[in-house]
C-alpha cells in the first residue's frame, strides 16, 4: 500500500468516526486578554474647561475621523456638571439594568431546547462581571457605542471585561471599522473585526457607517453649551449685582493720597464689612437692581426640560411639581416604558447574538437553535394585581405558568429542600386570627 493510499485510508476512517460524535464548533480566538491594565485610561484632559460652540464642533467632527476620545471624555464632564443630565441619563440606563434577566428557549416546548438553556444558565450566571458589564454596555444609550472583551478558554467563555470608552478609536480610512487602543498599540489600535466572537459591541442608535452617531450624549451637547454658559453667566451676575455697589463721597479739600487710600480701603472691604473713615468722607452702599436673574433662570428651566424629554421621552414625571397633574404624569409614564422596552429589545439581541450565539454554537454545534435573553418587566406591575390574574389565568383559563416565574414574578423566594413552609389553612386561618 502506497503512503498517499494510507494517508486517504486514514482521513476516511478519522471523518466516519467524527460523523459519530456530536458536531462541536470552537470559537476561533485565543485565550489571551486585550484589555489590561494601562496607565492612559487614567489621564484626563478636561476638555470642558474654556468650552466654546467651535471648540465643541471640532471635538464631534474629530469623533466622525475616527478619535472620538475626547468627546467621551467631554461626555463623562458633562454627566458630573449637569445635575439634571446625569438624572435622567441614570434613569434611562437603571429602568434597564435593574430588571432582572431570563434565559428562554428559542422554540415553544421544545424539550429538546432545555438542556441547552440550561447550559447557558449555568455559564452565565457563573460570569462574576456580567452584570457590570451589562451596565457598561448600556451606557451606549448616551454614548453611541459601547465595547466589551469575552475571554474564552478552552472553548468556555471564562470572564467579559468592559472596555474603556477612552480606548475606542476607528481606521483613519475606514472610520466605520472599530479598533481598541492598548499599551502595544497605542495609536492605532487592534481592529475588532479580525477577531470574530471575541467582543461584545453595542452601538443601538448607530448611524449606517458611523459608530460614534447616534448617542443621546451627543445630542445633549448643544442644551449642555447653553446651560453651562448661562450658568457661567448667571454666577457672575449675582456676584456682581447680588452685593451692593460701595461709593464714597469726598469733600473738594480731601487730597489725592488719602482718595487713593479710601479706593484701597473699599476693595479690601469684603464680607466684613467693617471700615474706618474721616468726616469729611461719607460712605453710601447702592442696593442692586431686583429681577435680573429672570432670564438666566427661564434658560435653565428651558435646558432642564428639553433633556428631560430628550432622554425620557416626557418631563411630567421630573417636573410633576410645578406643572401638570398625577394623572398626566402616569400618561407620560407610559411613554417612558415604550422607551424601555425598546432598550431591552436592543440589549437582548446583542447578547443573544454576540454571547449566546458563539456559547452554544461551541457546545451544541451550528445546528443548536439558540436561547434568547429576556428582561422581565414584572417588577412595575401591582404584586395584588398579578395574583389575581395568575389566579384567573390558571384556574378559569387554564393557562400553564412556569412555578419558578411565578414565583419571580410575585417576588416570593422558592422554598429550599427540607426549609418550613407555610400553608394556606395556617396563612388564611391562624395568621387572619393574629
């Protein structure tokens, strides 16, 4: 027997024995970790500082170059100065990444789907920094873009670290191609796309061929110029017209030495108030004029509700206070919620296909039908009122509820084996009787 003739025996006989074994398709990416440590995701710039309209467009149009490093970090000063932004920007993403999670099957009583439901369960929530990264991904909301790297080894996803907004950068010549700046390459960065199921990349507003579009913080910038400026403003007015000017009249005799004297004796007169003059001085204080801070003021109500509705969609529920009723503010309410059901349509088919995809496309092979990743909105339903339709759907419809969301659902923990229970005779007789 030739060697070539050999060689084909031996493919054949390895490629029936393969047939036989459950198909297994390994992520193709290496176990080393991009994201460390680096000293540059500590350096900061401050870019909001002398922060001008032009000087703000240049940092956007650098973003659609490619750098959009200083931008996010202008992003992140905005957050910190602007009290009602960073409100409603908390708002937006906690309505999300509170609820809890679920892994559900991709088909309807599918037995068969159990097993890799469970699968995926049991590796996700293993994961000690999911939920961190979940809510480093959903500050694309604001930001436009957010990046996660998924460390795999040995074809198990063994831990999703989040990617600092500073590191993100595009190609200079293909400014839609995301790369991740690191300490060997600081400049240009490694591009994501040469590393398929290695990252997470959430960009829900995203323009077509522009990552870095699309963020609400971007479209925050121009209501954060006029609140900042006008706040700038209006401190220097109450500093100015908030204290009484000081003047001091002299008699024709004074001489010029003790006028100069008397002018250094009034700008040195601070909160103190305390001052030594002749007779022939007399010291009057001139009180300022009222209602100057009008204008300043109906600017910063005007900023605050303009990025309440941007973000929330409504500004009834913030402003309920000084306009409109309960009734309308639980009508705006209800806009918000479309909002966020759009947010968890958005997250739950990121993680789907990028996390859940690759996981059991490793485990199962590429025939698996993969899970979906849900969040529940139970938590803003009355706790009576779902009772009472779990009773009506269960006993009258014969609807058949899962007892582990039931029991999420109604926020009543599941019994541990052996662990006292309460029955309905001892709750309805004996606790009624107390």
């Amino acid at each position: 027997m030739s060697v070539k003739r050999g060689t084909e025996l031996w493919k054949a006989i390895v490629g029936a024995v393969g047939s036989l074994l459950p198909s297994r398709a390994a992520p193709a990416v290496s176990s080393e970790r991009v994201i460390l440590p680096w000293r540059d995701d500590a350096q900061r710039t401050y870019p909001s500082i002398g922060l001008t309209p032009s000087r703000a467009l240049a940092l956007v149009q650098s973003a659609d170059h490619g750098s959009p490093a200083q931008l996010f970090e202008l992003f992140s000063e905005m957050l910190v100065k602007w009290p009602r932004l960073a409100a409603v920007e908390q708002t937006r993403r906690l309505a999300l990444t509170g609820l809890e999670w679920e892994i559900a099957a991709a088909a309807r009583h599918a037995v068969e789907d159990a097993e890799i439901v469970e699968y995926c369960e049991r590796e996700i929530d293993r994961l000690d920094t999911l939920s961190d990264v979940l809510a480093h991904l959903s500050g694309a909301i604001g930001i436009g873009t957010a990046v996660a790297e998924i460390v795999w080894e040995n074809g198990r996803v063994v831990d999703l670290t989040p990617a600092p907004f500073s590191r993100l950068t595009a190609d200079s010549r293909e400014p839609w191609r995301l790369r991740i700046r690191t300490e060997d390459a600081p400049n240009e960065g490694v591009p994501l796309d040469e590393q398929p199921n290695k990252w997470l990349v959430f960009a829900p507003s995203a323009r077509m061929g522009r990552p870095f579009e699309g963020g609400l913080l971007r479209a925050s910038l121009l209501l954060f110029l006029a609140q900042n400026l006008s706040f700038k403003d209006w401190l220097v007015f109450s500093q100015v017209a908030g204290m009484p000017v000081r003047v001091a009249q002299f008699d024709p005799g004074v001489s010029e030495a003790d006028r100069q004297q008397v002018l250094r004796m009034l700008q040195s007169l601070g909160t103190e108030a305390v001052a030594a003059f002749t007779k022939n001085i007399e010291l009057k204080f001139m009180e300022a004029a009222r209602g100057g801070e009008r204008p300043y003021q109906a600017l910063q109500q005007y900023c605050n509700t303009e990025i309440t509705i941007l973000w929330l969609g409504q500004h009834l529920t913030t402003d309920i206070g000084s306009s409109g009723s309960r009734a309308a503010a639980e009508v705006h309410d209800r806009v918000r919620e479309d909002l966020l059901v759009h947010d968890i349509a958005n997250e739950s088919r990121l993680v789907r296909q990028q996390l859940l995809t690759p996981l059991v496309r490793a485990r199962f092979g590429d025939t698996a039908r993969v899970p979906h990743f849900r969040r529940s909105l139970i938590q803003s339903v009355d706790s009576r009122v779902l009772a009472d339709t779990l009773s009506v759907a269960v006993n009258e419809l014969g609807v058949r509820v899962p007892l582990r969301w039931a029991h999420r659902a109604l926020g009543i923990p599941e019994p541990r084996l052996r662990e006292a229970l309460v029955n309905g005779q001892q709750f309805s007789g004996e606790a009624r009787e107390k």
